[in-house]
C-alpha cells in the first residue's frame, strides 16, 4: 500500500515538473535565437575595455538614442535613415539595431543625431555600445593636455583627484585604434574606451 502512495507521488511530481517545462523552453529558444544571431554576424576589431574586459566590434549593429523618452524605437531608427531596420534591443534611451551597411569605429552624425558603434562582450556575450570618449589615467595629470594632443583628442572632463581624464575622439577617428595607441603611450597608467553595457530605462 505504502508502494504504491509513493509511485502515485512520484507520477504528482513528474506531472508538475513536466507542466513547468514550456516556460523553461521558451526562454532557452529565445537565449539559443540570440546566441544563433550573435554567431552569424561579422566580427571585427578586438578591443580592450575596463578591467580587461575584452569586446570584438560588431559592423553590423549601430546605436542611436531616442530623442524624448515617449519617441518609439521605431521613429528614432527612421530618424537616422534605418526605416524598417530590425531592432535587436534597447539600453535605457539608446535602441540597438542592425544596419544594412557595415558600421565604422567612430561616432557618426546623421541628420544631426550621434550614431555610435557597437562591441560584442567576448564573455558575457552582452552588446555594449561604444560612446567615442577615452577613459585614461596618466602617470602625471600635468601630462593631460600633452596626450590628448598628441593622439588628436578633445578634453572632456578632468578629475584629478582622481586622476582621470575623460578625452572624446575627434571626426573619424578609429576607435579601437585611439585606444590601442593610449594603452601604448608611456605617460599613460591605463586607458580603454567608454562602454555602455548596462543602463537604466528611462521615465
């Protein structure tokens, strides 16, 4: 008697576990969808971020933020010329969408919105996007000027309490390439690029 008590509490467990499962599957087929996604497209330039982080361009995803938190996606892609263009996701007011061309490393301006490149976290598989400025610490804050002149770079903002310099690259500059040549520059303790990974939704 007490066997079969405990076979049919096994077959009322199954049967829960097993109504438990579609949820499960959905989510799994939406991660795997992403992970195809992200496998098939192009791959570009490494580049070394925060904590050495390391990111690969993606060329074929670009950013724009929305003007107004009530603008839809939709209309903030259509502003930049990317009508119908499918949108991959959304961080706080910046929407993530694929372009029909392939993206350059560098912040474009298009009827008078930023456009920003994108990156591919190597390990969280995240999508970050690339906002044109330049974290740096220099070895000495008397030598901030010296180097954003020397690689073709705007002063942003200085904090020298905690000394960091916040440079924009200027016009076309690649950026992966701003940042390998800080990361090289003997005045420099470390530098990567702003990377947007994680923001919050606007209200």
């Amino acid at each position: 008697m007490n066997i079969r008590i405990v076979l049919l509490c096994l077959m009322l467990g199954c049967s829960l576990a097993w109504a438990q499962e579609p949820p499960r599957r959905e989510k799994t087929g939406a991660a795997a969808e992403r992970a195809a996604m992200l496998a098939t497209m192009l791959k570009g330039k490494e580049i070394t971020g925060d904590n050495g982080q390391r990111y690969q361009h993606l060329p074929e995803v670009a950013a724009v933020a929305r003007s107004s938190p009530e603008e839809a996606p939709e209309q903030a892609i259509t502003r930049v010329g990317a009508s119908g263009a499918q949108i991959l996701e959304s961080k706080g007011n910046l929407v993530l969408y694929r372009v029909s061309q392939q993206k350059a490393l560098y912040v474009d301006s298009i009827a008078g919105a930023s456009v920003f490149p994108t990156v591919l976290n190597t390990q969280t598989k995240a999508i970050g996007v690339l906002t044109g400025a330049q974290v740096v610490k220099p070895k000495s804050m008397s030598a901030a000027a010296a180097i954003g002149s020397s690689h073709g770079l705007e002063v942003v903002w200085e904090f020298p309490h905690l000394r960091t310099v916040f440079y924009r690259v200027k016009g076309s500059a690649d950026i992966a390439n701003v940042a390998a040549a800080l990361q090289a520059d003997s005045r420099v303790e470390s530098a990567y690029p702003e990377i947007i990974e994680y923001m919050n939704v606007p209200h």
